[in-house]
C-alpha cells in the first residue's frame, strides 16, 4: 500500500447528519486528505462524496465498504473552509453533506464525464455596460474608515452606517486595495444577483482582470471557471452572493458584506444559514476584518455596537447631492373622485407629470406582483384559494391566470362565482401589472417598464433592464423589492412608494423594521446625481414608526423605539430563535408530532433550554398541499441554543419514527 491512511470519514450530498466510514484500496498511492473527493459506493449507486477526517477507527459490527476511486491529488476545500463548513453544519443543524456541497460549484458535485478545461467566454464580457474605471475620490471621513479598517491586524467586526450614495462602495474599494497591496485577497458580498452587474462592473473596472463574479444566476461551466480562477491564484477579489462566502481564496485579508441587512442573506431551504453571519465566523476562523455596511443595519448589528463587539463608523451625507425631499400622503383623505384607481394618488399622479416633463425618470415601489391581489365575488363574498396552500390566487392579466405565488397552482379567471353562481366578480388590491396599465393610459407616450420576477425572469433580463434604465431608455421603472436594492441611477429624480403599509400588519416580529429598512432602501434612488430627489410616501398609516421614522431619516429613534417593543416581547436580539417546523399531509400526524418534539424536548434537555412558544399552526398553515405546525423556541444565551441544537440533530436522525417532514430553522429571518 502506497500511503499509511487506512480508514475515511466522508460526508455525502444527502440530508444525512451523518458521515459514514470507508476503507482505501491497498493500491492507492495518493495521500488522502480532508476536503478532497472521492468516489463511493452507497447501496446501489456510485456517488461523490467530500473526506472529512482521515485515520479514523472504524465502527465495529458494519461491513466497511471499499472507495472506488480518489478523484482529487490535493484538497479542493481549504482546511478554514472545512473548518467553516463543521461550525455551519453545527450551528445551524444541517446534514454535513449539503453543507460541504455549498462549497464545490455544481460540475465538481457530479460524477467525472469529461475534461472541464475549456475556453469559455469570461463573465466580464457580461459586464461590460456596467463597466466603470473612474478613479475612486474619497473624503475625509471615507479615508479615516478605510485607514482605520486596514490598520486592523486580527480579527475585528466594523459596522459602517452610511445612509444611501453616502459612498460605502469607494471605502470597501479602498479598504480591498490596502489588502491587495499586502499581497492578499478580499471578499465582496452583496445580497441579489441584480446586484451584481452594477457593483461587480465598478469593482472590476477598478482592479480588473484579478476579480471574479460567483453567482448562482451563472451557468455551471462559468461557476466552475471562475472557482478555478479563485483556486488557482489569478482571482484575488471574488464578488458575489450567498455561497461566494465558500470562496477558495489563498491568503484571504477581509471580507466585506453589503447591505448586511438583507434578508437575501439568509438561505430559505436546507441549509438554512445566513452568510453574513457565515461571513464573520469566516473572519474569525482566519483572524481577519469583517466589514458590514447598510444603509439600514439590522437591530442585531446595532445591538453588537453597543455592546462592544462591533467597531462602528458613520457616514451621514451623501457622497454626491442632497438627500431627497419625503413627503407622506395620507391616502384615507384623498378624494376618491379624483383618483384614477385606489392606489394612486393626486399628488403621486401630478409628480410623475412633471418629472416626465423635466426629462426625469421615475421608480415605482409595489411590494406585489402580478395585477390584482386577489379575485372576489361582490355578490357573496367568495374568493379564490390555492386548494394546495392557505393562501388566495393572485390575478395576472398577461397571463389571464389566478396563480398561487408558492406551489404555482393556477385556473383560468372566473367568470362565474363556483359559490354562488353570481357574475359581479372583481379584481382587489394592486399589483405592479395593474399599476403598469393604469399608467400606461395616463401617460401614453411614456416607456413603462415593470421590474418584478415575473417579467424580468432572467439574469439576462434583469441586466438587460438596468442597462436601460442606466442609459435612459426606460422612463419610469415599476418593480417590487428588486428596484430596492442598491441601485444608482443619477437621472431618477422621483421615487414614488405606493402603498407603504402592505408589510407593516405582517403576523411577523420583524415586520416593522422590515418597512422602515424597505421605505429607507428605495427611497435612497432619488436624486443621486446633481438634481434633487423627491419621495412620495402613500400610506394608510401616515403615523406609523416605521413610516414616520423612514420619511424624517430618523434611524437612532426608530432603533431605539423598536428594541424598546423587543425588549418587551424577548425577541431578537434579546434572544435566539430556532423555529421547527413539522409537516404533512395528515394533520392529525403533524400535530401528534409537534407535541411529540415539545415532550421530548422537555425530558432530554430538562432546564436551561430557553422558553417554548408553541406548537401552533403556522402563519401560513398549508404550502403545496402539506399542513405545516411550528414549534418557537426562545433561548436567552448560545449555550442554550446549542443545547436545543444538540437535542434536535439526534431528533432529526431518526425522524422517521414521526412519520412527518422537520424542518429547522436557526436564528430565522421570519416565521411566517
């Protein structure tokens, strides 16, 4: 036998919490290594799987299966990376396999067919409309951030607030050349994909042909060519979303995470972790500077400032022109006979005109797609549900469907009431298709474009769109949360929120922060260049904290008026959150199960594992057809979340005997 290794330890792709022992075959003569792959046998099938730990005694009384195949000559994960990966797996208690997964582009993932090297046209061919290599000017308060930053020789969490075009990306482009300068590589996180071309163009056009774009939204060959490119040393800066955090990078100096607020951060299915709190255990792991920088930092953030565990840095005027003009319009006293719908007021309707006239453009913000919220008979009160989920049908005129937003069910519109027979049925509520035609016969000769995942599908589309909405091709922009995010568009001098409320009554403890960071977010995209902005808040609760706090920039007294309600309530950041959600077909076993998990949570972990809030049916009671219960648990300190954490990875490993789908959700974005 070539190497002295006799037994492996290797996690596979599969939602096991497992890992699972193989012995090496006598002629190997490459020394096996954690975080290179490998070719298993597991029953009937070869699959690959990731080695973990290497001399390990195997279990007695099993038949040890033999590799087929070693797949790698060196480790393809980092050794911080794996260690990375152990905490992930951990922490959030998610099956090993997924998690080492996150790391490896999808070619990587799948049994050897064919060569992988290549010529394939660079992503930056892509970018090249967002290109910018302007040289970056910062002032005074931008050079002691970024000086400050880099100073830093250990690891250290800065938080920089800087209210929107304060100039956060030319500090984190400061902050990425000292580190390159010192013969290292940085990390540049942003939350969306829609994200990418804007700020991955200013970044490249900057540093060049040393940055890569990691993204979901590109193809598999592309992913794996620019890992390469990461791996093997050419790419020093990676920009990129979620599972860019995994990144190989050598040597790695800082990593920075825009807009750490995001939800986008947080991965909805398994597993479910958030990147940016992945992004500073990295940080930790490797003893380097973590940045955060928002707009609109989350309580948890602000929190961590307070307490001392996060270096704070402010930047409180804008970079290039004056903050916009917010005005609120209360629309409970707007005269509805001079409405041309519900949901568009007089002084909404005027500001456009004369935008459109000065050779302006407008964005449009509708937290709702498609044209009507929901169908309804005036007759008798029916209105149309998904039979799959716990939810109404959606109107969508293009597409002359009532479709249901999570499983996809949808029926043709109904001319008749199945409730009553009557035919006065009527669309409620407005959708950003209904705001497109309502406009489009206000103003004829205007190029209306709708920015929502149903019309820009694509990560071709959506680059398409901002390229037009960049060189002026686009006159006023209507879009859901997409056109919040971090946009810079000089020539939009009007941005028009239309119905303010529709997230504030969300059965959801993050709810009201959620408006104020989403009012303050899409209202920073008027007036970045040299002319003026103006905000038009509609609301049906012009006295809300949250609006209130949003229209006046009042971000220190909304922060504290809001932990205050926490506070009271023992919610994040008071506490730590895991949410276990159970599921199935038959509700009678998804509740026996849910008071099941309660039980034994009680017996195993005894004391000390925080309060339970449940089980009860959640929020939305059914998705796809399956009834959903959920079980809250509030810990007080990370002892007893590990504590809760531990019980439910042994649940989890014989969750057969509950004969039910469990979910877990560690420090959860929402419970909905």
């Amino acid at each position: 036998m070539g190497v002295s290794v006799r037994f492996i330890d290797v996690a596979l792709n599969r939602p096991i919490f497992s890992t699972f022992t193989y012995s090496l075959p006598e002629e190997l003569d490459i020394t096996p290594l954690p975080g290179m792959r490998v070719v298993v046998p597991f029953g009937k099938r070869k699959e690959i799987g990731y080695i973990l730990d290497v001399n390990v005694t195997p279990p007695s009384g099993v038949e040890i299966k033999e590799v087929i195949s070693l797949i790698d000559e060196r480790p393809i994960i980092p050794q911080d990376v794996l260690k990375l990966i152990r905490w992930l797996a951990e922490y959030y208690v998610a099956p090993i396999g997924e998690v080492v997964s996150l790391a490896v582009p999808p070619l990587l993932r799948e049994l050897p067919r064919q060569s992988l090297k290549r010529d394939f046209p660079h992503v930056s061919e892509r970018l090249s409309q967002f290109l910018r290599s302007e040289k970056v000017e910062l002032n005074e308060k931008q050079k002691r951030i970024a000086r400050e930053i880099t100073s830093l020789t250990t690891h250290k969490v800065s938080l920089i607030f800087g209210v929107t075009g304060s100039g956060k990306t030319e500090v984190y482009i400061k902050i990425i050349e000292e580190v390159l300068d010192k013969g290292k590589g940085a990390i540049l996180l942003i939350p969306e994909i829609s994200l990418a071309p804007q700020l991955a163009g200013r970044v490249m056009g900057y540093f060049g042909s040393v940055v890569s774009v990691y993204h979901s939204g590109l193809s598999s060959r592309e992913r794996y060519l620019e890992w390469e490119k990461i791996r093997g040393g050419s790419s020093r800066i990676v920009v990129g979303t979620r599972s860019a955090i995994f990144s190989p990078i050598a040597e790695l100096g800082v990593i920075i995470v825009d807009e750490e607020h995001d939800y986008a951060y947080k991965q909805e299915d398994s597993p479910r972790y958030n990147a940016r709190d992945v992004a500073i255990m990295r940080g930790k792991i490797e003893n380097i500077p973590v940045v955060l920088g928002s707009a609109t930092p989350s309580l948890e953030s602000f929190t961590n400032v307070k307490k001392g565990k996060y270096l704070y840095f402010e930047l409180k005027e804008r970079h290039l022109g004056k903050a916009p003009v917010v005005e609120i319009v209360d629309m409970r006293k707007e005269v509805r006979s001079t409405l041309l719908n519900p949901y568009l007021s007089v002084t909404l309707i005027s500001a456009i005109a004369k935008t459109l006239e000065e050779g302006k453009q407008v964005i449009l913000f509708l937290n709702r797609k498609g044209f009507a919220k929901f169908t309804i008979c005036r007759s008798c009160g029916y209105i149309s549900k998904c039979p799959n989920c716990s939810i109404s049908l959606t109107y969508h005129k293009v597409t002359a469907r009532l479709s249901c937003h999570y499983c996809g069910y949808h029926i043709p519109p109904l001319s008749t009431c199945p409730s009553c027979g009557g035919v006065d049925i009527d669309e409620v509520g407005a959708g950003t298709q209904m705001i497109e035609d309502v406009l489009a016969s206000e103003f004829p000769s205007s190029r209306i474009v709708r920015f929502d995942r149903d019309f820009a599908r694509t990560d071709k589309k959506k680059s398409e769109i901002l390229g037009q909405m960049k060189s002026g091709e686009i006159d006023i922009l209507i879009g859901t949360q997409m056109v919040t995010k971090g946009h810079d568009f000089p020539n939009v001098t009007l941005v028009g929120i239309i119905l303010a409320d529709q997230l504030i009554h969300f059965p959801d403890f993050r709810a009201t922060e959620r408006t104020f960071q989403l009012i303050t977010q899409v209202s920073g995209r008027a007036g970045r260049g040299f002319h003026p902005g103006r905000v038009i808040i509609q609301t049906y609760s012009p006295s809300h904290i949250s609006i209130v706090s949003a229209a006046t920039g009042d971000i220190d007294g909304f922060v504290g008026k809001e932990l205050e309600a926490r506070r009271e309530l023992n919610y994040p950041p008071y506490s730590r959150l895991v949410n276990i959600r159970v599921s199935g077909n038959v509700e009678e076993r998804v509740v026996k199960a849910a008071h099941k998990i309660v039980s034994r949570m009680k017996d195993v972990c005894k004391t000390g594992f925080g309060e339970i809030l449940g089980p009860a049916p959640a929020p939305i009671r059914m998705i796809r057809g399956k009834i959903r219960w959920q079980i809250l648990v509030k810990c007080q300190s990370v002892s007893q979340l590990n504590k809760v954490a531990c019980f439910l990875r042994e649940e989890l490993k014989e969750r057969s005997r509950y004969g039910v789908e469990i979910s877990v959700d560690v420090d959860p974005i929402s419970t909905i």
